[in-house]
C-alpha cells in the first residue's frame, strides 16, 4: 500500500484506484467539492468511494463515540484487522486520513507532500527516524534542527549550535525527541554537553505528558509529566534551562 500525505482538493490521480475511503476529512475541508471531483478522477470505472458524508456536528459526534467505545487495546486490534483486509485487498487504494498513526501503520511506503509538492518519501521506519522538514518532524513526533556540522560542533541554522556525539562535515539534520530535553530551573552541572536557557512559550496536554514548547537557540519541544510541570512551575514566560545529551541526537546528512 502507498499512503500520501497531500492536499486533498489538489488530487491529481487518474483512474487509478478501485475504492476511495475518506476517514473524518471532508468536514475540515474549505473545498469539499474539489475533493469529491478529485476523488471522481481518481476512481477507475465502477469504482467506489466511502465517505463520512455527516451533517454540520455528527462526525465528530460519531467520532468521539467510536473512540470513547474502544479502549487502546480495541482501536489496536481494529487497525490490525483493517491492515489485514488492505493486504488481501487485490486491488489498489487511496487511504485519506488526518492521523499519522494510521499512515505509519499501515502503509508499506510513504510519499509526503507538503504544499502540492513531495517533501520526502521511503519506508515509514525510515521517515520516522531520518524526516526531513519540520512539518514531517511534526507528524513523527520530533524535534528537527538544520545546521552546519565542523566535527562534533553544529552551528544552527537560526542560531544556537548543538555538540553530536559522532563527528560530521557539511550540512546536516539533527532530529531527537521531545522527551531527551531535560528541564531545569537553573543551569545544571553534569554528563549533558548541550545546555542552553530558554522561555516557555506554551504547553499542551499530549497522551501522559505535557508538551513543552520552548524559545531559546535553538527553539525545541520538550515532554515533560504533570509532576515536573507542578515542580518547576511551568507556565508562559517561565524561564529555565534546557538539557540534551549528544547522544541522543540523530544526524544525518541534509539533502
């Protein structure tokens, strides 16, 4: 199965699948009728497409519904037994959805595209662990940083440099997750070679952390729990010290 993540009034596939499913996207879309004539020329003759189709409210009612009915282990198994039908599906299809889980889970290869045009494409672990623009970081869950590397030392696009645990030349991507930034009220001593101060610019609640959105050189996102944002009184304006050790730190070229 090939997932793509695109624009979908911007379709430009012809007669080229058998079914097309929609999961909760028409309704957040300006144009939905550029999608259903997306949809139109995608399909082969005799084709089919399942969507929502819901009034103004009830798919998002029908949503929270559907999620508040399974538990974790339920939403698994129903994702495992829709991969399963899609491999044994003979034909081709065009799966839409708003949720990156989805895609990573099942789909054989990836194609991004990020404002009508292919930003990255590969196997999904290789997209996970190498992305290659911010907006991808951001479907994987991680931080991603451009810079120049000069050994262990990278100097950041946009200011600030981070230390690498193993030694580069040339341009390069620095990605790392949320949950490597470590979150200090002054500046600690120790095993991290990279610290930098930094300001809080805001926090959301994200699965059983808190998402830590943070200004500084360079600007990261960092998951913290509920205990550590009571303890270090986090809130907008708050300023602390970041930590992340080089060892955490993926580097690999920028192409």
């Amino acid at each position: 199965m090939d997932a793509r993540v695109g624009d979908g009034a911007r379709l430009e596939f012809r007669a080229e699948f058998d079914a097309v499913f929609s999961n909760a996207m028409l309704h957040w879309i300006r144009d939905p009728d550029a999608v259903i004539e997306g949809v139109w020329r995608a399909l082969k003759p005799g084709g089919r497409f399942v969507g929502e189709m819901g009034g103004a409210g009830n798919v998002e009612h029908i949503k929270n519904a559907l999620i508040a009915a399974l538990d974790a282990g339920t939403r698994a198994h129903v994702r495992s037994e829709l991969g399963h039908h899609l491999r044994e599906y003979q034909g081709r299809t065009l799966l839409v959805t708003h949720d990156p889980l989805d895609a990573m889970v099942l789909a054989d290869r990836l194609v991004i595209l990020e404002g009508g045009h292919v930003v990255q494409q590969g196997a999904p672990s290789q997209v996970a662990r190498q992305p290659r623009t911010p907006y991808v970081a951001q479907l994987v869950g991680l931080n991603l940083r451009r810079g120049v590397a000069d050994g262990n030392r990278v100097r950041l696009d946009g200011g600030g440099h981070l230390i690498i645990a193993e030694p580069a030349v040339g341009p390069v991507h620095l990605a790392f997750p949320p949950s490597a930034v470590g979150l200090f009220p002054s500046e600690p001593a120790g095993s991290p070679r990279n610290t930098w101060p930094v300001t809080v610019a805001g926090l959301e609640r994200h699965a059983h952390t808190v998402r830590v959105r943070l200004d500084g050189s360079p600007p990261v996102l960092a998951d913290v729990t509920t205990a550590v944002v009571a303890e270090l009184h986090l809130e907008p304006g708050a300023r602390l010290w970041a930590t992340l050790k080089a060892t955490e730190i993926q580097t690999y070229p920028a192409g």
